[in-house]
C-alpha cells in the first residue's frame, strides 16, 4: 500500500519530468503537486532529500522495468535494444532527462553511486537470460547506455545513438 509520502513522490517525479527541476524551490514544487512546502519537508527534510528521492524513484522504476524484462527476452542484446526503445520513447524520455539533470545537482560530492544498483541487479538478469555477465561487461553496458541517451538528449537526434547501440549490443551475444 503506498504511504502519502509514496504518493506526493510520484506527484512530484510526473511534475519535474515534464517541467524540469532546475533551481526551483520547495515552494515552487509544493503549489504544482498541490501540497504545501512544509509537507515535503515533513517527508524529505530538505531539498536535497527531495532531489535524492526523486533519483531513487526514477532509478528504481527502470530496474524493475529492466528486471520484469529479463522474464520475456532471450538474450542480453535482446533485453539492451528492448531497453533502449522504452528509453528514447516520448513518454519516457523526460524521466531519462530528469535523471541526468538530478545527476548533475546531486553529484557534487561523494557517496552519489547511480551505477551500485544497476550492477547489483545484472547478476540476476542475466541468470534469468542463462547468460554470464561479468562486473566489467554489465558497468560497460550501463556506461554506453547512459552515454548514448546523452547523445539523444543533446542531439535531438535517436537514429544515430539507435545505430550506435545496435553495434554494441552485437558484440553481445
């Protein structure tokens, strides 16, 4: 069952992929979920407390996304591409976008590991796919993915990175 923090999290995750984060206030945020500042501070404690749930949040719902995957896919490369078309999908590409903008604001100093998650989970994947994935390969694949969303993200353009991620995720198999 969610929690009303659960719920204003989702609330406010929907508001900054579409309207960005940026530099806006508690205040700010709080009138367009329809809550008051004092409430995100009751469940985040700061700004940052927000920012660092609303990066959970997103990264936690492309793992479970990647993970339900790994159970209708046949092959690593299979499961990248399948990935990689929902990312660069127009209702999940302002997600992808608040990640990167919530990786800039928060990576300022140690302890901000975006990656620990994801290799954690590859192990397994790729035990659902019968696959072996090593450390080394599943960070690769994370670094490639995540380096060819910023290519979409500043180009505009997903034809090319699409190109680019195909020739990588044939060396997969």
């Amino acid at each position: 069952m969610a929690t009303a923090r659960d719920e204003l999290l989702n609330k406010i995750v929907d508001e900054v992929a579409h309207r960005g984060l940026g530099d806006r206030s508690l205040r700010d945020l709080a009138v367009a979920v329809g809550t008051s500042h004092r409430m995100l501070n009751y469940h985040f404690g700061s700004r940052d407390g927000l920012v660092t749930a609303i990066v959970g949040e997103v990264e936690a719902r492309e793992r479970a996304f990647v993970r339900d995957l790994a159970g209708t896919v046949n092959t690593p490369a299979e499961l990248v591409q399948t990935l990689w078309r929902q990312l660069i999908s127009p209702e999940v590409l302002p997600f992808v976008s608040l990640f990167y903008e919530v990786v800039a604001l928060t990576s300022r100093g140690p302890g901000k590991d975006f990656t620990l998650a994801w290799l954690t989970d590859a192990g397994p994947i790729a035990d659902k796919l019968g696959a072996t994935v090593g450390p080394g390969e599943a960070r690769m694949s994370v670094a490639v993915v995540r380096g060819l969303l910023i290519d979409v993200l500043t180009t505009g353009e997903v034809d090319p990175a699409t190109r680019a991620l195909d020739a990588f995720v044939s060396r997969l198999d």
